[in-house]
C-alpha cells in the first residue's frame, strides 16, 4: 500500500515544531484529523471527517455552507462521539481506518505540498504519529478538497 510508518514521539527528532507548521527541516507537515458535527432541521446530522494543516484553525463557514446550515449549527464533535464513531481518542485519530465510514473534507492547504510531499498525523493515540506523503493519503481517504481553513502564511 505504500509506505505510511507509525512513529513514536518522543523517539524521533523530526517533530521539533518550527514556524508555519513545519514538522522539520524538510518540511514535512503535521496534520490533524477532526470530527465536526452539522445540526440540520430533520435530517440526520452530518459528521465530516476534516483533515487540515495542523496550525490552522477550521473555518466553520465552508462547513456550514457545504451542509447547508448556519454556521452556529456546525460544532466540533464531543470526545465520546469521536471515539464511538472514529475509534480513536480525539487528539490521536489517524486520517483514515475509521470505525464508521463518513465523508472525508481535505483542506486544500495540504495539497499544497505536492503528492510526494511528506505529512505526518495521528497514529491513533496521543504518543504516535503516522508519517505518509500527500498522494497517499488523497488516495486512500478519497477527499473533497476544500479551501477549510484560515490560511497562516502557507
């Protein structure tokens, strides 16, 4: 499948934080994998895993627009529901090989460094990273590529 690796932290140098994100000097990208919750009127609410630049905050608006609701009705999924429907703690969910299957939103401003680009994102808990390029994660988790988030100088 490729050559996603988990890697402890703490073991490894490369996760020193440097400005903009960076995970080290070759600029390999920390990601974060978030479930956000939209309350719709008589619907069954939508659960969009978002994938997005580790320094950036998540814009509720695309989100909000993408679901057709307001942006007040699109929060970050509680601790427990990311558990019971991801099976992972928050804080360490990996991008993909979630418990329930839910549409996948990628920021755009990870696409940005190329399909060999090097990312690194949760390896299911909050002591291990899971280190893949661009390409492989756009071909497993099958995204809609968005404009998410706030850009910080990327």
């Amino acid at each position: 499948m490729g050559r996603q690796e988990q890697i402890p932290l703490g073991v490894s140098e490369k996760f020193s934080r440097g400005g903009g994100g960076r995970a080290d000097k070759n600029g390999a990208q920390i990601v974060k994998t978030l479930l956000f919750v939209a309350e719709m009127p008589e619907e069954p609410a939508g659960k969009p895993v978002v994938i997005s630049n580790g320094e950036s905050c998540v814009e509720k608006r695309p989100l909000a627009d993408r679901f057709g609701v307001g942006k007040k009705r699109v929060k970050l999924a509680p601790p427990g529901v990311v558990l019971g429907l991801l099976g992972y703690p928050a804080g360490g969910v990996p991008p993909f090989d979630h418990r329930t299957r839910l549409p996948v939103l990628l920021d755009v401003t990870i696409t940005r460094f190329g399909e060999d680009g090097l990312i690194y994102g949760g390896g299911g808990d909050d002591r291990t990273m899971l280190e893949l390029t661009v390409g492989e994660l756009v071909r497993i988790t099958q995204p809609k590529v968005l404009a998410l988030s706030e850009a910080t100088g990327l």
